[in-house]
C-alpha cells in the first residue's frame, strides 16, 4: 500500500512540474449557440 501511494504522489509531483501559469493561456472565444440544444447529459459529454 506505501508503494502505491509513493507511485502517486511521485506522479502527481512530476504533473505538476509540467503546469504551467494560467496567465500564460490565451483564452479563445467559443460561441454558446453551438451548446444551446444539448442537454445536461450532452454537455457533461462535451467537457
């Protein structure tokens, strides 16, 4: 079980090595019209 967890947290710490700001990411404008007809189940299939 210690192996298990020292093999996730070592993963975790190597993602978030990768991260980088999110001041750094440009945001690009997506219309809604394109997800007004989805439903819930729709859109949790999207994101």
């Amino acid at each position: 079980m210690g192996t298990d967890v020292s093999l996730k947290l070592g993963l975790l710490l190597l993602l978030s090595g990768c991260a980088s700001s999110s001041a750094d990411i440009v945001p690009s404008y997506v219309s809604p019209l394109n997800y007004q007809s989805y439903d819930c189940e729709q859109l949790t299939m999207e994101a």
